[in-house]
C-alpha cells in the first residue's frame, strides 16, 4: 500500500544507486560497463564518484530528495566503498527504508549486515565453478564462499547462452547453492541484451522457452529457488516496452555521478526489452497479470494510478520552476 502511494504522489518507490564506477572484476557482457550504459557518451568507469564523507552525504540527499521505500546500491562493486556503506546503512535503515545490496562478494560480507531485517544482499554468482572462476575473478567461488560465511544471502544467477551447453547445468547450479547454510534464496535471471546485440550470452527464443521449462520444474525441487511460475512464464512473453515494464516505471537508477539518470531501466542503453530477462522486470510484469476480487486487473489499476502520478509530478515541476523564476527576478 505504501508503494501505491508512492505511484500515486508521482514518485518511484524504489532507488537504485550506483555508488561507484569502481569494480575489481570484469565480467564479459556486463551492462554497466557498456559504452552506451549511462546514454552521455561517457562511461562509467570514466564518470566522476565519490567516496568518503561526500558519497555519504550525497546518498543520503539523493535518499532524502526521491523518499523510496526500498533502496539498491549497485555499482561497479558497491563493497568496494566498504566504509562508507559502513556509515550509510544505519542511516538509512533508520529512515525506514529496506537496502539491497548487489555484491560479487569479492570482499568478506559483514555477518551483522544480513541479520538486519532491513538489509538484504544479494551476491551475484554465473554459472558452476569452472565457468564463474573464469568469468567473474577475482570473485571466485572460493573466495565468495569465504566472504559469505556467518551470512544470509540471495544467490542472483544470470543464466547466458554458454550455460545451455550441458543438459543439466542450472539443476547442478542449485544443488551446490541450495545445500549451502548461507543461502535462503536463489533467484535466476536470463541474459538481457541490448538491441542488435551480437554475443555469445544471448540467449535464442527457443533457449528462453527451454529455461523456463527448467526453472519451472526445479522450482518445484529446491524451495530455495524464490521464483513464482507467473514469474517464469515472463521470461518468454515479456514487458514490450519500457512504458509497459512496471518496473522500469517504479524504479528510479541515478549513477556514480549522484546526478545522471539510467534511463530506460538499470541496463542503460537500448535494451531489447523483447528479451528482456530482469527477475526484478519480470516479477513485477507477473503481478499486473493478477486480478482482485471484483474482477479488476491490478495492471490497469496500476495504469490508472501511475497516470495521476504522472500529472502530479509534472505539477511539482512546473510549480519548482515557477518558484525558480520567481527567485531568479527578485535577485536582479
Ligand atoms: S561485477 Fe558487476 S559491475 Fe563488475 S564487471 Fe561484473 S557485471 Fe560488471
Ligand atoms: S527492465 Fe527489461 S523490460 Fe524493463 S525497460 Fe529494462 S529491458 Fe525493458
């Protein structure tokens, strides 16, 4: 409900924050380092960020000025600025908000973090062993389960193209991370590309429907794996557009900078939404399918609201310039 209200007032309910350019690993087919990421023809890794006391107070302004109920803070590698998240999180707890943090697990993951009911951390892991090592060092499986041990975490595995070699991969993937104390969850998203991209991740429309003929039967195998069936079945008929992602619409994603705006999702650039693979995307696509009691589907309940935010929101931005105008003549 207080998401709703957020949609209704014209504002996102949930924050993403890259909160550094920086990362240790470098992963074919990562999206944040494309060219096109950010849409200013600077990279990321070329952007201005920040550490120390001005990422904190910078956070936190961007927190105060957007109010969202839940927070990712992405990066680069988020645990490479450690300290400041050290200061950060109990701020940010405090003003009520649920972080999520999005980690390689390059580096040692403090236990007291994820005992925190308003923090979750989600540790990206793609593919078994021999195929992650290769991809995603330093952050090896050794090294991530050292770095989780004493934790609870979500496993967010991004299934790509090389991973359907093998009949078989992704059951062998959630028997090694099922077994594990530290997992509570597992989720699976498939590769999103950009549009016109040609690479060895992406996946074929035959590839996504034999994925989510697998998840669908492993769901039912290992209760770690945190993914509802109408979920899966968006990953074969998926948002066609921004306007229609839900999630894209609820979002708001601000890089390193603290200033420039993601747009038209976290992916940046020109995703192929038609293949788009977001677990978070799908997700949210899946509940605008529900109806309530009535008969009413909450996607044109959503459609409705997200259209009187809209008008709301341009409300506040005229007014903001008005006022804007107003102070600019009386100091002349
Ligand atoms: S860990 Fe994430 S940000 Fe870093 S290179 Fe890999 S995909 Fe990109
Ligand atoms: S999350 Fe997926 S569907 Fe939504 S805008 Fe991005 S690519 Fe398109």
């Amino acid at each position: 409900m207080r998401a709703w209200g957020r949609i209704i007032s014209g504002r996102a309910p949930s924050l993403s924050i890259e909160i550094t350019r920086e990362c240790p690993l470098s992963c074919p087919g990562c999206y944040a380092y494309n060219d096109e990421h950010l849409g200013t023809g600077v990279p990321l890794r070329e952007v201005r960020d920040f550490r120390g006391q001005q990422l904190v107070d910078g956070v936190l302004a961007l927190v105060d000025e957007h109010k969202p109920l839940h927070l990712s803070i992405v990066g680069g590698d988020p645990m490479v600025r450690l300290f400041e998240l050290e200061e950060l999180l109990p701020k940010l707890t405090a003003r009520g908000i649920h972080c999520q943090i999005v980690t390689s697990a390059f580096r040692k993951i403090p236990a007291e973090w994820t005992a925190n009911p308003h923090i979750s951390v989600t540790v990206s892991i793609d593919g078994l062993q021999p195929e992650h090592d290769e991809r995603r060092k330093p952050a090896t499986y050794d090294r991530i389960l050292r770095n989780i041990e004493g934790c609870k975490i979500t496993v967010h595995c991004t299934v790509t193209r090389q991973m359907l070699a093998r009949d078989g991969y992704l059951e062998d993937f959630m028997e090694f991370w099922s077994a594990r104390p530290e997992v509570e969850k597992v989720w699976m998203s498939l590769y999103t590309p950009q549009r016109g991209e040609i690479s060895s991740e992406r996946l074929t429309a035959s590839d996504r429907k034999r994925v989510a003929v697998e998840l669908s039967s492993l769901r039912s195998r290992f209760p770690k794996l945190d993914m509802a069936e109408s979920l899966i079945a968006t990953y074969v008929d998926p948002p066609k557009s921004p306007e229609e992602c839900v999630f894209a619409q609820t979002t708001e994603t601000i890089s390193a900078d603290l200033k420039t705006r993601i747009k038209p999702c976290q992916f940046g650039g020109d995703p192929d939404c038609s293949q788009c693979g977001c677990i978070a995307s799908a997700g949210l696509h899946a509940i605008t399918k529900y109806r309530l009691p009535g008969g009413l589907q909450v996607g044109a309940l959503y459609r409705t609201s997200h259209r009187i935010g809209a008008a709301r929101r341009a409300m506040r931005e005229r007014k903001a310039r008005a006022a804007e105008s107003l102070v600019e003549v009386s100091s002349t």
